[in-house]
C-alpha cells in the first residue's frame, strides 16, 4: 500500500525566512511524486512534481523540492517566504495506477 | 493551460433535496476525472473515479446510490448528490487528467464545492 506522511500539521515562519516542508512517502517502486498549495476555500493549485532524472525540481511561485530515494523523501523549500505563502501545502503520491494519495496536510502560517 | 471548472462554488439547500455539482476541464479533454471530499482542516478523501462514456468507480465505503456520478464527454463530469442530508455538508472537489503518457497522472484541481445542507 502506498502512503504519505507530512510530519509537520501546522509551521510559522516569518515573512523573508526560509521554509522547509517534510514529506515522507511509502512506495514500493519509483513514485510520481506532487505538491499542491490550497488556499482557503479554494482548490488546489499544482507546484511542483517529480516524475524522473533530475532530483531537484523547480516549481512555480519559487519553490523547489528534492526527491531523496534513500530517505523516502521529497521535502518542499522556499529560499525566502512571502505573507502571501500562507495556506496548507499537500504532498501527494501516484504510481502506475491514476490515484493520488495525499498527505494530512501542513499549515503555512507567514508573520510580518 | 490546464483549467478546470467547478460549478457552484457555493450552494446551500434543503434536507432531502438533491444538489448537482458539475465539473469541466476547458482547455483539455480529460478522460479521468476524480471526486473528492474534504472535511474542515483535513485532507483529501478521494470518494469515484469517473472515465468517460463508463460507470464510475467508488471508493470503499462511499454510497453510489447517493452520490451519482455521470462522465458524459471528454470535458464534464458531474456529481448528484441526492436526497441531501446534513452530514453530507462539506467541501467538495473535482480533478481531470490529461490523458497519458503527457499526462503522467497529474491531476488538476477545480476551485470546490462548499455544499451546505440545512
């Protein structure tokens, strides 16, 4: 069966501080690997993903996350967060069948 | 690229009365769509599948009989659910997926659902 854990229910961090989002995933092969943003009363908005080849991917609004194999993880990171960066951030798996598996979801609270 | 459309945003209606949520990919065709609920301050439970011109595919534990799936075309999927009950007060969300091997399961999202039922 195929998982994800987000360790982290709800992060502050200030506005201009780097941020660092965990998530683990259980998979038994390579997994698609996502992360979405959704904020209040919205859906969610793709920001990245992990598909093959180079670990460290680029993804939209400035956020990165690498895929480490060997820890089962894909963390999410942002050099430098804006106020606008508050919302809950979702990691989610897929494998060769077409079902996401989300996280619990971590909470992005930004102070000025 | 890549939109998708949720209609209504917001609907609120009587007990016993039954509500019907559409969902359109507008740019795409979407052979795959999904359908979600989430409960305040949770993830997302992912409640049918839905493939084009085939009957949905529910997830364990959700009724078919009271969350009506129908995927006409390429582009619309939507979600009945009938004689509304408070308990199925919620958030609700709809994905497509491109078709594959560009699509590589990645699911884009419409805005929700917020269905209040009194």
């Amino acid at each position: 069966a195929q998982s994800v854990t987000q360790p982290d229910i709800h992060i502050t961090v200030s506005e201009g501080a780097s941020l660092e989002l965990r998530c683990n995933y259980s998979y038994g092969a390579t997994p698609y690997l996502f992360w979405y943003v959704q904020s209040p009363g919205q859906g969610l908005q793709l920001l990245l993903k992990y598909f093959s080849g180079d670990t460290l991917v680029q993804g939209i609004k400035g956020f990165e996350a690498e895929f480490k194999r060997s820890q089962s993880s894909f963390n999410l990171r942002k050099p430098s967060v804006h106020w606008s960066d508050a919302a809950e951030y979702f990691c989610a798996l897929t494998g060769t069948a077409s079902k996401l598996t989300f996280g619990t979801g971590t909470r992005l609270q930004v102070t000025l | 690229g890549a939109v998708v459309s949720q209609h209504p945003s917001w609907v609120i209606c009587k007990s016993g009365t039954s509500v019907k949520i559409e969902c359109r990919s507008l740019d795409f065709q979407a052979t795959t769509m999904f359908w979600y609920r989430q409960f305040p301050k949770q993830s997302l439970m992912l409640m049918a599948t839905s493939n084009e011109g085939s009957k949905a595919t529910y997830e364990q534990g959700v009724e078919k009989d009271k969350f009506l799936i129908n995927h006409a075309s390429l582009t619309l999927s939507t979600l009945t659910v009938t004689s509304a009950h408070p308990e199925d007060s919620s958030f609700y969300i709809c994905s497509a997926r491109p078709p594959s091997p560009g699509g590589k399961n990645i699911q884009y999202f419409g805005a929700g659902t917020r269905l209040s039922v009194l």
